[in-house]
C-alpha cells in the first residue's frame, strides 16, 4: 500500500464528509473515559454516562479514584456491561495515580511507546482503547485501528481480511506522515464510512469510495 493510496481515501472521505470534530470531550480526562467506556456500545449511551458523571460531580481523577466500584456502576449504567466497566475504570485510575498520582500533566514526559507499554498492561485496556487515550486525549501520534478501517481497506485490495491490528497500525503510521491531526480525522473519518456504507453487508452506491477498485463481498 502506497502513501498516494491511502491520502486518496483519506481525501475522497474528507471532501464527502467534511471535518468530524473527533474526539468529544470537554477535557483530556473526559476523553479518557469515554475512551473506556465505549467499549462494546455506541455513543449516545456513553454520553448519558458522562452526562451521569458530570451531575454527580465524579468526571475527575480524584473523584472517580475515591468513588466505591458500585456507586461508580451505577453512575455508568447506560454504557452497559457496568459493571466490569466500573472495574476497567478502576484500574486505568489505580494506574494514573500509582504511576502520576492522579496528575496527567506528568503523563507529558514519557514516551510514546513506554506510555502505549503500560497502558496495554492494564486490565481492560486493549490496543484500540489506549491508541484512542494516546491519539485523542494526549495528543499522541499515533493511529487507532478498528473493525471498520480494516473492512474498508480489505474491500478495496489495500489489506488482507486477517490483519492484525499491530501490522494495520504500523502500516499507516509507516506509510502517512507523522501528523496528529491527519491520524484524529482519518480514524474518524473511517468510522463515519463503515457507519453509513462499508457495513457487513455494503451499501456502495453513493459511497465516497465508489470509483475506487473494490471487492462487495460481505466481509
């Protein structure tokens, strides 16, 4: 896969859709936990999480840190699977105050790939979850990879259906420049595509990606 290809998907998507303002969130920490949170769910649930968060006073670390694994559950309930949510949370704080003491500004001198290290040793934090905390709420460079990016690519002959998500990952940091805010539109971008037309079952009339070779097999 070449660096033309992939900023010609990147630009078809950028001029169909326009910019997506990714990632909601009124402060690092709020991103960090929507990041957690949309594990398995869509984001109008989360959101009413937050939203709980909010008015309970707990979106910050020492509040959240303090609340009780049940009290923290219920205030996540409309994310689903709360309750080992609330443990997944529990534990990415156990680390952020273990490790910083619960400060992210002291999260800023650590290297990207020693961070993305010790954030996959936390219980509950997958490889797209802690690329999202890098990429969104610490302004990493680094790019997220989910189901829809590698559907998208595998139908278009840019990518083997059982790619893993460490060689999706590498191939585009390898091949786009190193830019943070060409890796936060691209990913969101991407989404937006397998939300309205790269489905499991695709719609590809009126996709932006429609000229562009492809393979409509279900994938």
């Amino acid at each position: 896969m070449s660096r033309t290809q992939l900023m010609e998907i990147y630009k078809r998507l950028l001029d169909h859709y326009g910019p997506q303002h990714w990632w909601p969130g009124e402060s690092p920490f709020e991103v960090m936990i929507g990041a957690i949170l949309t594990q398995n769910t869509n984001w109008q649930n989360v959101e009413k999480a937050i939203g709980n968060l909010k008015r309970a006073n707990c979106l910050s670390p020492e509040a959240m840190h303090t609340l009780k694994p049940e009290a923290l559950a219920e205030l996540i309930r409309p994310a689903g699977y709360y309750n080992i949510k609330a443990q997944r949370l529990k534990n990415f704080l156990d680390w952020l105050f273990t490790r910083f003491e619960g400060n992210l500004s002291r999260i800023e001198p650590v290297d990207t790939y020693s961070l993305r290290e010790e954030l996959l040793v936390i219980h509950g934090i997958g490889a797209e979850t802690a690329d999202s905390i890098l990429l969104y709420a610490l302004n990493r460079c680094v790019f997220v990879v989910d189901a829809y990016t590698c559907r998208v690519l595998a139908r278009h002959g840019l990518l083997e259906p059982d790619a893993g998500y460490e060689q999706v990952r590498e191939m585009f940091e390898s091949t786009l420049p190193q830019e943070i805010q060409l890796y936060n539109e691209y990913h969101a971008l991407l989404v937006r595509l397998g939300k309205d037309y790269c489905k499991s079952k695709p719609k590809c009339s009126g996709c932006p990606l429609e000229e562009m070779p492809h393979e409509i097999e279900p994938w």
